[in-house]
C-alpha cells in the first residue's frame, strides 16, 4: 500500500532526471570496455534493488530495471569477446618452465 502512493507521486516527478541519468550511462557504457566495472555497476544495481525492495520501497524498480537492461548487454558482449580471446590461444605454443 505505501509503495503504491510512492510510486504514484515517485514516477511523474522523478522519471525525467532518472531518464537524463539512463541516457548518460548508455553512452558511457556503450564506449566502455571495463568488463569488471560493468559487473560491478550490475552486482550494486541488483543489491540496491534488492535492499529497496526489502523495504517495500518499489518506486526506483523502473530505475534499476533500466541500468541492468543498459549495462547487461554490454557486459555480454565484452565477455564474449574475452571468451573468444581465451580459447583462442594456442596453449602448445607456450613452454612450461
């Protein structure tokens, strides 16, 4: 019930700022090839939506959903390309000391 009206008061006052916010960190990431600060950037994202949610706070749920689905693609993609990099090598042209 209280996270309702927060949400309705919440939404229409802050979303513009939240958006201005999403559009920087999309480009931010977009040109980011920190896989770990990706990760890290989720891992937070995830424990702050979690400690809101524990306090039936789900107003910032639009927030939180929009920084995973900005940052989780980016994240993939730089991993793969590490994955790629990894199995790629040719551990036989490396001697063993």
């Amino acid at each position: 019930m209280k996270s309702e009206g927060a949400i309705e008061l919440f939404g229409p006052l802050f979303r513009p700022s939240i958006n201005v916010f999403l559009e920087y960190l999309k480009t931010t990431v977009n040109q980011s090839y920190d896989i770990f600060g990706l990760l890290l950037i989720l891992a937070i994202n995830e424990k702050n939506k979690q400690a809101f949610h524990e306090r039936d706070f789900k107003a910032l749920d639009y927030y939180f959903d929009q920084v995973g689905m900005t940052v989780w693609p980016r994240f993939e993609s730089l991993f793969e390309e590490h994955l790629k990099g990894i199995t790629g090598i040719n551990s036989k042209s490396y001697r063993m000391i």
